[in-house]
C-alpha cells in the first residue's frame, strides 16, 4: 500500500462530524452541526417520491436537468433581481461539491487565493490540493466587518481567485453593500476570480433581500455564486446544489464537476426543481419557524447571563463565552459540554488556522422550542459547575 497524501494524512475529521459523533456517543442535544431538526416540508418529499416512480432514474446530463437548471434561474431573477441564463447554471451534489469544483477549476499551482476567517472548513484543504496557497484574512467578532487596508495588503500579483462566504457561517452575519462593494472593486482591479459562496443567501431574518456579490459592478463576468438546496429547503442531507457563473466560466466548471461526481440525483434535481418554483408564500412559514427559534434561543440565552452576538442570518447564534463569565478556551468548553453537560456545539476557533478567537462558540438554533430550553438550562449549570471548580 503506498503512504496517503501527506494533506490527508495530517487532517483531522471535519469539527462538524467530529461534534455529532460526540453528540451520538453522550446523546446530547446536537446544536453543533447545522441542520433543523423540524420534519421535511410534505410537498418536496412527494415532489421526490413522485419523481421516484415516475421520472428516469438513469443518469441526467452531467450539467443538470434543465428543468432545475431553469428554475434556479427564475428562483434567483424572482428573489434576488439577478438575471441568468441556463448555460449559466451547473447542477451539483451539494455545495461542497460546487466549492470544490469551482476551485479545481480556478486555481493552478502557484495561485494564491484569499480567504476571510473564519472560513467554511473545506476553503483551505481544497486550495492546498489544487497547488494554491490560501492567505487568509482574519475577521474579528463581535461584528466581523470586513477591512479596505487588510484585503489590499493580502492581495499580491500571484493572487487569482477570492471567496466570499457571505451571510458568513459560523456568526451569521451580512456583509455590508459597501464591504460587498469595496470586495467588488478590488476584484475587478486585480482581475480576481470571486468564488461566493451564498448558501445562506435565502435564511436571512433581517427582512433585507439577498445582495449577491455577482451583483455588483464588474462581477458578472468573473463571479461564481454558489447556492444549496440544503439550506433553502431545510433539507441537508439531499446534497444538490449549483453553480451560477458567466457561460464561458460555468462551461469550464462543469468540466471540473464530470470528473467530481459528474451528475446528481435525478428525483432530487426534479423535487428542487419543484420546490423553487413555490411561491414566496409556500417559504414563509419555515422562515418563520426559523426566526421563532431564533429568538427563542437568543432570549433563553440572554436571560441566562449568556452574552450574544449580533447576527441576521444562517440557522446559528454565537456566545461570546470570556464575556459570560467562562474562562475555557472554545474548544475546551465545547468538548467538556457535549459529555458533562449533554450539549453540542461547535468552537468557532475550528474554523480558523492560526491565530484567531478562541472564545466565541456557535449554537445551531433549528430545533424545536423546548429542546432548546433545555440546552441552556445545560449550558447554565455547567458554567455554574466551573465556578464552583474554580472557587
Ligand atoms: N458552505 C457553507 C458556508 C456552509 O455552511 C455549508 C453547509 N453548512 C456548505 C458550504 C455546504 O453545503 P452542502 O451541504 O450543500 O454541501
Ligand atoms: N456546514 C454545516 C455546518 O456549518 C456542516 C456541513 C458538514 O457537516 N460538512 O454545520
């Protein structure tokens, strides 16, 4: 057998796994990995059994079926003002498939790309494989803005492509029209390929419609925007998502996607296909749920002298645990919970390399009211139980 890559045979499982792993060992209440855990909406499982047993479950075209193709066209002119074609649209297993392959596209040995920390887990790895080397920005909480001086300063003649994830997991916040704008612009200026990665472009609870950085000035024609069903529907484990990009750029990604996983699954590419061309109406008492949860869990956590940070999207909340009185490092505090205290969650310090915070912890807020109750209820006594040891 010969030795495994030297990248892979340093990583460490993702934080998400290793977290519901955890999770599953202690049953505790999983609000680590992203996902809700509210049953699927009714319509898109027989959307998808429907497809099932009467649609082809033969392979569909490697770029997508163009029902979904199109659809994710009229999904993003209706939501976002964005106007795009079919040839614009490559169907994916997910998005981390579409980062993927937008990156095995986009970046040759010797680029560097930049990357805001924190940064979605599978940014760095995926650069290193593809010969680039990741510069990575470092934002800093509690507002994580994003800064002219330092985005110049990391830019050099070898940097080629960007990404952008924005709303940013793991603190939930927007970039500002002016941050997306300042991003924009240097794009443009040293002809940067922007890899966007919107996946929460449509769980948003600030009532502000999604700004696409494709949106701006220059971009149409060197933005890859990315989107996941995942996240619109509330459906992770279905694993479709797209590429959105300029006909020449969406061509060459495609290319990359044939040799990924070269197609998806026919009954879920048709379900989404389904599912998006919903009214706004259909959506609405998700998001509704959603930002019910959301409250629930920031006011629960408040009450319980946790300290909150602001945030306008995405299913997670962060606590800033120095300043709710717990002297453990996040990572610490997150592998100490899951076992004494019965809760996961994930430290945000994970998504940094280097140095970075190591006191901010994120809280999936999707799950039912009384769960989540329960989970600072937890959280509570445990702190109280490391003031005790401390005392
Ligand atoms: N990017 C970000 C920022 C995410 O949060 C996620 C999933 N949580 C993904 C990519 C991957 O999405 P998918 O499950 O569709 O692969
Ligand atoms: N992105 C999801 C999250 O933030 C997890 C995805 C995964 O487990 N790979 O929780």
């Amino acid at each position: 057998m010969s030795p495994a890559h030297p990248l892979y045979a340093a990583m460490e499982p993702t934080i998400f796994e290793h977290m519901s792993g955890l999770a599953r060992a202690h049953d505790a209440i999983n609000l680590g990995q992203g996902f809700p855990d509210e049953p699927p909406h009714r319509d898109m499982i027989a959307a998808a059994a429907r497809a099932l047993a009467e649609k082809s479950n033969q392979y569909p075209p490697a770029f997508g079926l163009p029902e979904l193709r199109d659809a994710v066209c009229a999904f993003y002119a209706r939501r976002q003002g964005l106007m795009l074609t079919r040839e614009q649209v490559i169907v994916t297993s997910g998005a981390t498939e579409a980062l993927a392959a937008a990156i095995l596209a986009f970046v040759a040995p010797g680029d560097e790309v930049i990357l805001f920390q924190p940064a979605y887990d599978s940014y760095a790895p995926m650069v290193r494989r593809a010969g680039g080397t990741p510069v990575s920005i470092a934002l800093t909480p509690p507002d994580w803005r994003y800064d002219a001086g330092q985005l110049a300063a990391a830019i050099t003649p070898r940097t080629r492509v960007l990404i952008l994830n924005d709303p940013l997991n793991p603190a939930g916040t927007v970039a500002s029209k002016a941050e997306l704008a300042m991003i924009a612009d240097a794009c443009v200026r040293h002809d940067l390929v922007a890899i966007c990665d919107e996946v929460w472009e449509d769980v948003r609870f600030d009532g502000t419609p999604h700004r696409s950085l494709m949106s701006f000035p220059g971009m149409a024609d060197r933005a890859v925007k990315i989107g996941s069903a995942g996240k619109i529907f509330g459906l992770t484990g279905w694993k479709t998502g797209w590429l959105c990009a300029p006909p020449q750029m969406a061509t060459a990604l495609g290319r990359a996607h044939q040799f990924l996983t070269f197609t998806t699954p026919p009954a879920l590419q048709w379900a989404v296909a389904e599912g998006l061309g919903r009214p706004d109406s259909w959506f609405a008492p998700q998001r509704e749920g959603w930002s019910a949860s959301r409250r629930r869990l920031a006011e629960a956590l408040a009450a319980a002298g946790f300290t909150v940070l602001p945030n306008a999207a995405t299913w997670f909340l962060c606590i800033d645990l120095a300043a709710s009185g717990i002297a453990l490092s996040d990572r610490e505090f997150s592998e100490r919970a899951v076992s004494e205290a019965g809760v996961a969650s994930i430290p945000v310090s994970a998504l940094f390399e280097g140095d970075g915070p190591r006191h901010i912890l994120r809280l999936c807020f999707a799950k039912e009211g009384a769960l989540l109750d329960e989970a600072v209820r937890r959280l509570a006594a445990f702190r109280d139980t490391l003031h005790a040891e401390k005392a």
